[in-house]
C-alpha cells in the first residue's frame, strides 16, 4: 500500500513540474508575440500554433493531476498491529517447578551458549564452539550432550548429570559431565562442573562454569559465563 501511494505522489510532483515548465514556455512565447505586428503575420501564425499546442497539453497535464489527486484520496493505509505480532522468543522455563528442584523442569533439550572458547593444550590454540545442546527424560538426571566445534570437531551424545541443589535458600541447577567428554578424532574436553541460576524472567539461566585441570585440580569458577535456555521443539 505505502509503494501504490509513493507511485502516486511521485506521478503528482512530476505533473506539477511538467505544467510549471509548460506554463513558463507559453509565458515565453506570449511575451515573444506580444511583439508581433503586420510584418511579421507568419511568425505571429506559427507561435499562435504553439500556443494552441501547449494549452492542450497544460490541459491533459491538468486531467493527470486531476486523476492521481482522486486515487491517492481514495487509498487506506492498514495499520499493523504490533501488539499481536509473533515474537521469536525462547520457550518459558516453569518457574515453580526450578524452584522445588523438579527434575520434571529438565525434560526436553536445552542449548548452552558461551562468551568464550576453548583452549586446546596441544596446539595452543582457541576453538570457539557453534553449538552445544543437551538433552534429559522425563525424571532422569543423566541426559546427553553434543558439542560442535568451528574446527570440524564433534563430540556426539556424551552424557552429562543434572540435579538441584539450594544454596542460600535458592535452587540452582548443577551440570556435571561426569568424566572427560570424549570426542570423534579421540580429543577430549576435560570434565566440566557448572551452576545455573534461574533469572527472573524465566527464560533462561545463568550458568557459572569449573573444569578439571590435567593436574586433577579444579578451576575456580568462571561467573555467568554460559547462558541455559530451552530449545524450541
């Protein structure tokens, strides 16, 4: 609808153009034959000529602009009613059921997003990680997860623990991988320990992450640096 109107608008600025500078000509010639006299009864003929011309044509100008005025009058713009517009959102995490430590609130998959990348002790390398998902059973606290890595690396249906427990009186969630996770080129990513906490809109969690050190010892934990939230069906 706003293209049929700009059409429209654009047909009636270039007619009013088209007519001012028809009119300025006729303006020129009638001034030019103002001079006219009994000598000059050839060239007072053919500019007379001329005149009849362009007053035609400021007449059909006249009438385009006559008809692009009535059918821009007669268009409706639709207004869009945002309030009812889909928004892709992520799927509501239950509240209630985080709370009371549930592992009912689990079933189903999950993605995991992260602002940082993996450091591979070999090569000295960073690997950013293109997606990591995670999935549980109605009632089970061993799910499975999948990591795809940019480098090609995946590692496929490893498993990975999920149990609630309070801190402070709030209920977190705890992911552990349970050992290293083992991956399709025989590399690992070290066994990883995480802590969720659910935020305040529900649609995802936080989640603050540790991992196992070649040495046996634990990282001290990286916060909030994983993002939870539920995969849509």
């Amino acid at each position: 609808m706003n293209e049929q109107r700009s059409q429209f608008d654009g047909l009636l600025l270039k007619s009013v153009v088209m007519l001012s500078l028809v009119v300025f000509g006729l303006y020129s010639i009638k001034t030019v034959l103002s001079d006219c006299t009994v000598f000059s009864t050839v060239n007072c003929q053919s500019g007379t000529r001329k005149i009849s011309a362009l007053e035609k044509e400021i007449n059909q100008i006249k009438q385009q602009i006559s008809t692009a005025q009535s059918n821009s009058s007669s268009l409706k713009c639709t207004e869009i009613d945002t309030a009812n517009t889909n928004i892709d959102e992520a799927p509501k995490i239950d509240t209630s059921l985080w709370e009371q430590g549930d592992l009912a609130v689990l079933k189903g998959c999950w993605k995991l997003d992260w602002d940082y990348e993996m450091l591979n002790v070999d090569t000295n390398e960073l690997v950013g990680v293109t997606s990591w998902d995670v999935c549980f059973t109605s009632g089970s606290k061993i799910g499975s997860q999948t990591l795809l890595f940019e480098d090609g690396e995946n590692c496929i249906e490893q498993p990975i623990m999920g149990e609630f427990k309070s801190i402070n009186g709030q209920s977190k969630l705890h992911l552990d991988d349970t050992k290293d996770v083992e991956c399709k080129s025989g590399a690992v990513v070290f066994q990883r320990r995480m802590e969720c906490e659910l935020m305040q809109n529900g649609d995802h969690a936080m989640c603050s992450t540790s991992s196992l050190g070649r040495d046996g010892n634990w990282s001290e934990f990286r916060p909030k640096g994983v993002r939870l939230s539920r995969k849509r069906n």
